[in-house]
C-alpha cells in the first residue's frame, strides 16, 4: 500500500507568516510523530499522536507551534508568525502501534525556508 | 535521558569493503533500536529493527547487533556498492518512552 506521504515538499514563506504542512500516515497506523532536522543537526522530536489520547508535545519549541489530527488519520503541523530559525526539514512517521515493538515508518518531508 | 553517539560522522570507502557503522546509547534499558538511511533531500528508510531481546537482524549485504549490557549496536555492511552512499542513522526506543532518540548520523561515501 502507499507509504507515508507530506505536503507540500517544499515551502517558501515570508517572516512572519503563518504556515501549515500536512501528513497522511499509513492507513491502519494509530501512532504519528512530527520530527524537525535542520542542516547539520539531527532528527528533533516535535510532537507524537497516539490514537484518541492526549498528544505528548513535550518537543514543540515554542508556542507558535501546534499540531492537530483529525479522525486519527491526518496529521496538520502549523506554525505561526514563522521566524528565519524555523527553516528546516519537517519529517512525519507514522507507526502500527505505539509499543515498542514498531518500525517507523517515514514520509519524505517538507522542506520549509523561511525568508 | 537517553544519548546516543554515531561513530565515525563520515566514512569514505572503496567498492567492495565491508565495513561497520557503530551506535552508542547510554541507557541499557531500551524497547528497541531501529537502522535507517536517509539519501540526501529524502525522508528516513528504515533498515532493521532489532527487539531488546533480540542479538542481531540480518537483511540481505547488513547485519545489525545489539549488545545491551555495553549499549551499543553495530551496523555491518558487506561488499559495500557505490549504491549504498547514504546517512545511516540509528534511534533508541528507551524503557517508559515511546519517543525514539536519534544519533546524528554516519555520512557513507562508497566510490567505485
């Protein structure tokens, strides 16, 4: 079936601007996490949905950050009044279950610049 | 809070070595642990996924080890191919956690 998917690939945005980027995880897959990795840097943890709980935000950076997910599907990753320290790879992963016996599985990210 | 180091940062090869990848994690108390690549411009591709109960997973050219006692794991890739240019990253899943630590990565160059 069709892997994890994000859009847009690539966004260009203006400082200040507020921006939205999207996830559709692997159908059947309860547990979605948000990852940022800016150059030179490693994978930063963001955000993990699992299911109908509360999600863990304890990676969110600020509060210009916030994430939702609807039906427990489709994941919505948005930031506000976006600054030039924002731009980086945003990755979506999505996993079978939330134990820790799952593979992750990986979208191809969105790549945000901000100017 | 969970650590983990990826030694070398890059390594640079000829076709054909067989070669190792090293991870490092500081608490032994781990759920799992899981091998990716990453090429450049594109999302994470996962390799292997070894159980804490598990020794070694094997996929083709790699083998990945665990040793949890020493907390480390051991990526071995044989008869490498210019193919295999990539990031290879390895992430802990720690005991009481479902969020994964990520080492920062092992930059391959294979040249023919």
């Amino acid at each position: 079936g069709a892997g994890v998917s994000q859009s847009p690939s690539n966004k260009v945005t203006e400082k200040g601007k507020d921006v939205e980027l999207r996830c559709d995880p692997i159908s059947g897959h309860t547990a979605l996490y948000w990852y940022r990795q800016s150059l030179g840097q490693g994978l930063e943890f963001l955000i993990y949905f699992q299911g109908n709980s509360a999600p863990d935000k304890s990676g969110l950076p600020s509060d210009r950050f916030s994430a939702e997910r609807t039906g427990g599907s489709v994941s919505t990753l948005t930031i506000q009044r976006t600054q030039q320290e924002d731009s980086a790879v945003y990755l979506c992963a999505s996993s079978l279950a939330s134990g820790g016996l799952d593979t992750q599985y990986f979208g191809p990210g969105t790549r945000l610049t901000v100017l | 809070k969970q650590e983990v180091t990826q030694i070398p940062a890059a390594l640079s090869v000829p076709e054909g070595e067989n070669l190792v990848l090293n991870c490092s994690f500081t608490d032994s108390a781990i759920y799992n642990l899981q091998w990716f690549r990453q090429d450049p411009g594109k999302g994470l591709t996962s390799l292997l996924l070894i159980q804490s109960s598990q020794r070694e997973q094997t996929s083709g050219r790699l083998n990945a080890s665990l040793d949890k006692s020493s907390g480390r794991s051991t990526l071995y890739i044989a008869a490498s191919q210019p193919g295999d240019s990539a990031t290879y990253l390895c992430a802990v899943k720690s005991g009481g956690s479902y969020i994964p630590t990520f080492g920062r990565g092992t930059s391959l160059i294979v040249h023919p």
